[in-house]
C-alpha cells in the first residue's frame, strides 16, 4: 500500500507540474488568437555583423507613428539595461510601448496614462522603491494579479510575478540605450492592414543595418501554437491516464485488502465498535494512500508562485474529492457486508 501511495504522490507532483505548463500556454493561446483576429505582422530580425546595431531615429518615428495611432506596440524583455545589473535592484524589468497591447493579452492589466509602473506578484514593494529611466522618474505602481504574463509571439507567454512592468509614452524611445533600441525594433509588432507602414519601417531598419523580415501572424503562427498546445495536451493527459490507473490499482489492492480484515471488523463491531467508529478506521485506511503521503509534495509547491501553486491547489482539491468518494465507497460496500452476515 506504502508503495501504492508513493505512485500516487509522484504521478499527483508531476501532473500539478504539467497543469501549471498548460495553464500558462493557455494564455499563449489566447494571445496568438487576438493577434490573428487583429491581422498581426512580427519581424524576424537579422544582422549584418555580431555587434549591436545603432537603430536610427528614422525608423523608429515609424514605429511610433503606428503605436500613436493604436495600430502597433512593441516591448523589450531581456535586453533592459543589460550593461547595468544593480539596475531595479536587480529586479527583471520589462518596458511596453503602446496601449494596444492591452488588447491582445485581456488578462494583463496596464496602467494608464504612460509613463506608469507595475510590479508583478513577487515583486517587493520597497526594492526598488523607484526607476528612472531618461527623464521619467517613476515609483509605487499597482501589484499585477499573480500568474500575469506578458504574450510575445516568438516567446510565447512571459511571466510576470517576478518583474516590474513599465510602461512608456514613444517619446522614450530617444533614453534607450542601442541594445534596447535593437530589441524593441525587432519586437514591433503592426496591426490590421498596414502594409505600407510595414514597407516603409523595413526599409529603414535596413537602412540601419537591421534586416527585418515580417510574418503575418495568421499565417505562420497557428501551426507552431497548435504543436505547443498539443505537446502540453499528450503529457497532460497521458500522465492523468497514468494516475488514473495507479488509483484503479489501489482500488483493487484496497478490496481485497479489507476482505482479508473483515474478520477483525466483524468482532470489533461484536465488542461494541460503532458504525462512526468504523468508517473513521476505513476513512484513515483511505487517507493514508491518498492523502498523507502525496499531499506533502503538492503543499510545498503551495509555497511557489502562480500558476504552479493554483495548479496543485486543483490536485489537492482532485485527491479530496477521489478520497471522499473511494471514502463512501468503501464505507457503503462494508455496511453491505455486515447487513448479509446479520
């Protein structure tokens, strides 16, 4: 039984694990459908040499032509104040241009008016206490909802609980140092039908050494999403097979486990023994496979952030539920046994 129920904590673990996975590519897949229905064009961007290109001013007056007028935004992710690591106190930051954004990740809140802070669920309120970036000095900022993400469409859903989101008016562009400025040319992403907005900003990033190449999001993106969503899906279901056999497997052993302790039962209820007495013993015999000991694993990662802590939060709830109605079920099945043998 001990071994039954060690299956059972490691295949529990393990799917919590998976359903945090898929729990965050759902946002993926919202993100990727808003970008489709929009009519979304990304850039691939390529270089001419390995050092950083020097984004000019031109190409980015495109750019911020488009997100003033609500038909384009960018971010840069991974490339704030690289040269700087004491920058945030060391707290990841993320910058967004542009409100639209908004609307292609519903579930992320953005502040409003730019230039504007929020800081992610495990983000501390005192470090850093504020930012400064060009002239704009920013402090405070409302909490984002544990399990924020940011959507990019190369990078697929990006976590927020442990950055500062920072959100900019255009006219920051000009306080962005060349790694960010290379990064949010190529993060650009244009909305609706603006071809000739998107000729007219590749050819000036070319100009500029930064050969970008643009993707119609409704047609390139869908099969890459699909093979993510179902890579997630087999593991998920897979291993919900897996406990579902393991617990199949327990149910059998459990069976027979208490025929063989029919006899201890029968004279225990001779003596005096009451029904609650009973299905307390039967209700321990339950919890000890399907309880004590896979609960330990999943209240630990109660102590991670979301998604993984509302993930083993559903398996806690899914063990409760299977060990009340394996519970009942056995409770019912002994008072069967002892009305045939009245």
């Amino acid at each position: 039984m001990l071994s039954l129920g060690l299956l059972i904590a490691i295949a529990s673990t393990v799917l919590a694990l998976l359903l945090s996975d898929v729990m965050t590519q759902l946002s993926v897949l919202r993100g990727g459908q808003e970008m489709r229905e929009r009519s979304a064009t990304i850039f691939t961007p390529y270089y001419e040499t390995d050092d950083v290109v020097d984004v000019g001013d031109a190409t980015f007056a495109h750019l911020s032509a488009a997100i003033d007028e609500g038909t384009g935004y960018t971010a840069v992710v991974n490339n704030v104040q690289v040269n700087d690591p004491a920058f945030a106190d060391g707290v990841p930051v993320l910058l967004i241009f542009g409100d639209t954004v908004a609307d292609i990740v519903p579930s992320m809140q953005i502040c409003t008016p730019a230039p504007c802070m929020l800081r992610g669920a495990g983000v501390s309120d005192d470090s850093p206490r504020e930012l400064e970036i060009g002239s704009f000095r920013l402090a405070g900022g409302d909490r984002l909802p544990p399990a924020s993400a940011f959507f990019d469409a190369n990078m697929g859903a990006v976590p927020l609980d442990n950055r500062i989101v920072v959100v900019l008016p255009t006219e920051a562009f000009s306080f962005l140092d060349a790694y960010e400025r290379e990064e949010a040319a190529s993060r650009a992403v244009f909305l609706g039908d603006s071809s000739t907005d998107i000729d007219e900003y590749v050819a000036s990033s070319a100009d500029d050494g930064l050969f970008l190449v643009p993707h119609d999001v409704a047609v390139d993106q869908p099969a890459r999403m699909a093979s993510l969503m179902t890579m997630s899906a087999m593991y998920a279901v897979g291993l919900a097979a897996f406990l579902g056999v393991v617990i199949f497997a327990y149910t059998s052993v459990a069976e027979r486990t208490l025929q063989k302790e029919q006899r201890a039962l029968h004279i225990r209820r001779a003596h005096g023994a009451t029904p609650a007495a009973t299905a307390a013993r039967l209700a321990g015999f339950v919890a000890l496979v399907l309880l004590v000991i896979p609960l330990p694993p999943l209240l630990l990662l109660q102590a991670l952030p979301d998604p993984m802590a509302l993930a083993a939060r559903w398996i806690i709830g899914l063990l409760l539920i299977l060990s009340l109605a394996m519970w009942a079920y056995f409770s019912k099945r002994q008072r069967r046994v002892e009305v045939q043998n009245a």
